[in-house]
C-alpha cells in the first residue's frame, strides 16, 4: 500500500506541508468528534499510545523520560509528526532526579 497516496485516505506528508497548523488541527478534531458522534469521518481517526516507543524509534535511552526533558520532548515530537496520529499519548516527563531524592 502506498501510504502517501491520498486515495486511500492518508493525510501524506506533501498534503501536510500544504495546509497551515490550524487547518490540520481542525481537521483532525473534526475526525475524532465525527467518529465519536457516530458520523461517517473522512477517515478513521488513528490514535496512538506511544508509552517508550519515541525512545526505541529514536534511539535514545529510555531514561531521558526522565532524566533528559529536551531529549525527550524531542522524540516525541518526531515520533508524534512521523506517524501522523490524529490523537496521541506518549509517556510524560518525570523528572527522575526529584523522584530519586523524594525515594518515590
């Protein structure tokens, strides 16, 4: 399958890059509400949990979660662009320092 192809309902990074922030994010919020309301969506929404998986795809260690917050968000961010998620979660920073101070 061609997953640039807009046939097939994929938004391809060229057709991204030809529509502003605002309209992909009404764009997207419109998919998730139409499918939630029962509405046939231009597509179907995707939803990712990414948990560590910005670190695996990265390649960088799983500690910056918690330990590297620039590092961390930075996988995310590439992670999160690169897949084109319509609704996302990636585990969020913990400061690990504080955690190991506070023994929690």
């Amino acid at each position: 399958m061609n997953l640039e192809s807009k046939k097939d309902g994929f938004t391809g990074k060229e057709e991204q890059l030809e529509k502003s922030f605002e309209e992909l994010k009404q764009q997207r919020a419109k998919r998730v509400a139409d499918a939630l309301q029962l509405k046939v969506p231009d597509r179907v929404p995707l939803e990712i949990a990414f948990g560590y998986f910005p670190a695996k795809y990265t390649e960088i260690p799983c500690e910056a979660a918690y330990y590297d917050y620039d590092q961390w968000l930075a996988a995310c961010k590439k992670t999160v662009l690169d897949f084109g998620a319509d609704v996302s979660s990636v585990q969020p920073f913990f400061p690990g320092k504080s955690s190991s101070i506070l023994k929690i």
